[in-house]
C-alpha cells in the first residue's frame, strides 16, 4: 500500500534524493526545507508517514513533530522519523526514551537506505 510520506530537511539535495528513492517505491512523497513549509502542506493534506530533519533553519524536528501531529490529529498518528545528526546510530524509538519523544524510529546521517526501505515497507504493510 503507498504511503503519504512529508520528508522535511534543509538539505536539497538529500531531500531529493529521498523523494525519488521512496516514489520509485510507489510512495507520494511531498518535501519541505521548514517547519513552517511543512505545517503548510500538513495543513493542505495529512500524511502517514513524517521524517524530520532535527535541525531545519527555523525550528527542530523534535518541537515541529507535536505541532504536525496537532495538524493532523483528525487523520490519526503519523509515523515518525527522527533524522539525527551525522554519526548517530539507528534505533527504533524505546518507550520511555525523552530523547527522541514521539518519534518511532531514528536514522542517522548518513542515512542507510536499505533500512529506510524495509522500514517503509514494514508500516506500508496493512496489518
């Protein structure tokens, strides 16, 4: 089942590249550089799944996730993706764990596609 994916990040390039690997997947994927572009396109249409860069020009991704969530709250939960800075190790997201609040899973720069991927694939998977 496709998947209504946000990818937020300041980075162009990388943001590129994510929207096309995940749309070749079957994926409708819609891209923001800010909190602000990305409240937005929430606000236009609400999605399954949020990956947020942690540092975006005008907030982080850890305060823009409530406030997404909020925006969408009629839709239900979208998963989440942390986008953790270079060198930080991939994990779903513990309960309980008040570093990475709210998000499902985090992924480290750079970020390992195949893991992405099966990541993705797992949550597109109707249960």
């Amino acid at each position: 089942m496709p998947l209504h994916i946000l990818v937020v990040d300041d980075n162009q390039e990388a943001t590129e590249l994510l929207q096309e690997l995940l749309s070749m997947e079957g994926h409708v994927v819609r891209t923001a550089s800010t909190g602000q572009e990305a409240s937005a396109l929430i606000r236009q249409q609400p999605v399954q799944v949020l990956m947020l860069d942690q540092h975006l020009p005008d907030t982080t991704g850890a305060n823009l996730l409530p406030e997404l969530q909020a925006l969408q709250a009629s839709h239900g939960a979208p998963r989440a993706i942390a986008v953790a800075v270079t060198g930080a190790v991939s994990h779903s997201r513990n309960p309980g764990d008040a570093q990475w609040p709210g998000f499902d899973h985090v992924l480290g720069k750079p970020i390992d596609f195949d893991a992405l991927d099966a990541l993705i694939a797992r949550w597109s998977t109707p249960s």
